[in-house]
C-alpha cells in the first residue's frame, strides 16, 4: 500500500490489538479499498462483510478483554451493545456507533444479495460506493480509538486513508516506479505525488522516479504549479498536491491509476 505503509500501521495498532486480528483487519481493508479502485464491485461488498465480521471481534476483544478468532459476528457485538455488562472502551458511545455501522455493512451485503447473487441482483457502483464508505469510516475510527502513538501521526493516517490505492505504481526495494507507459509527463508526476500523500516528493525524488528527462520533469512541475493550474505546491523542499491536483486525480485520472 502506498502512502503510510501496511507495517507501520500495523506497530501501532498491535498492541494494543491483537497482532493477528489487526493484520487481517488491515487486509481486508486494503483488499477492498483495491477491488473498488479497479470497479470490481460485487468483490467489495463481500470484502466489506468479512472486513466488519474482524471489527467486531476486535471490539469485542477490547470491550471484554477476551480474545477469539472465531466468535461469531452477532455474538460479538450482542456483547458490545449490552448496557448491562462490564465495558472497557469508554466512552461507550465510540463503540456503539461502530456497531451500528458494523451491522449496516453487515446486513446490506446479505440483504442485496451479494452473499447468494440472484438472476434479479445485479453488484453495482452505488452500492459498492456506500460499502466503501462505511468500510472507511470504521477504519478511522478504529484508528482513532485504539492507535497506540502520537495523536498527529493518527491524524496524519486518517487523512491518508481517506486517498486510494495506486495501483499502477510499484515498489522495488528503494525504488517507486509508475508501471503504465501510457502517462503524459504531467500526468505521471501527478501519479506520483498522490502515491506521496502527505510526505510529497523533493526535485531529486521526482527525478530518480519518473522515467523522463530531467527538461520534461522540470516544465510539468512548473506548469503544475503555475497559477492557471495549481494543481502541485512545494512545501519546504517537497512537492505535494493541492485539493486540485487530489480532484483532477480522482475525476480525471482514476482508470489510469490501474496496471494496464
């Protein structure tokens, strides 16, 4: 995953979550956030049943203190909701809005017919989208309840989740690399600095990951940055996108941010 990675995310949650639980959290979240990037929509909604069947016994586990990797979805947050047991997640309200949301993914995947697809049920993008969502909002708030570090840090990784995966550029050790061969410059270091998020890129990254002549790299910042575009901004020696680059990524750029 790009952005702030898969393990980094992973020390920070475990503990205080369970090592295995919070990885297979992290999975299905990624699974689905890349199933809906490439508009394979019936995977994301089951994606979205599994991923809140492992929020909730996450939950589970730190409202009661017990630990299981089977429990099942209703049990778990049966004992969640129960205003008559002992509960460790305070405020209570934090819990019991997830579980709310918990049980909507739930319950409109089974419901549309995504776990048993019938000759009348057809996966589409509206649903999917409202699945995704949900899918992000928990992981925020899982984030924010139970990262174990410094609250910017959080701040900073919610801010991140809420980008999508890019799928078209690939990590080789030390080196990032766009795998289409179908960008223009402009649209390349565009790729680029989204992969970046908030961390951006300096000149001399920029330069070692586009595989273009340095006069080309040079013009398409320059014409980024201008002010008919303002789609990139230097923020001390890293470049970044605007919420108009971000924008012109999502509504302009979303299929070619796919392996061809």
């Amino acid at each position: 995953m790009g952005l702030i990675e898969k393990r980094t995310m992973l020390a920070a949650l475990s503990p205080p979550l369970d090592h295995l639980l919070a990885t297979q959290l992290l999975d299905e979240f990624i699974s689905a956030e890349r199933r809906f990037i490439q508009r394979d929509w019936e995977p994301a909604e089951l994606d979205g049943g599994q991923f809140a069947e492992i929020a909730a016994r996450i939950l589970y586990h730190r409202d009661s203190n017990n630990l299981s990797h089977t429990k099942d979805f209703a049990d778990c947050l049966k004992y969640v909701e129960d205003d008559k047991l002992n509960h460790l997640i305070i405020p209570r309200h934090d819990a019991l809005h997830i579980t709310r949301i918990l049980r909507n993914i739930y319950k409109f995947r089974s419901q549309r017919g995504a776990v048993h697809i019938s000759p009348s049920y057809q996966a589409n993008h509206m649903d999917s989208k409202f699945i995704i969502e949900a899918v992000r909002w928990v992981m925020n708030e899982i984030l924010r309840i139970f990262w174990n570090g410094d609250r910017e840090r959080v701040a900073k990784a919610i801010r991140e989740l809420l980008q999508f995966d890019v799928p078209c550029v690939g990590v080789f050790e030390d080196v990032i690399l766009v795998q289409r061969t179908d960008l223009t410059a402009d649209e390349e270091i565009l790729v680029l600095l989204h992969f970046g998020g908030e961390q951006g890129f300096s000149r001399a990254q920029l330069g070692k990951f586009a595989k273009r002549p340095a006069s080309s790299i040079s013009d398409s910042i320059k014409k980024l940055l201008a002010s008919d575009l303002r789609q990139i901004v230097l923020v001390g020696d890293k470049y970044r996108l605007t919420d108009l680059g971000s924008r012109r990524v999502r509504e302009q750029l979303a299929g070619k941010l796919l392996l061809q």
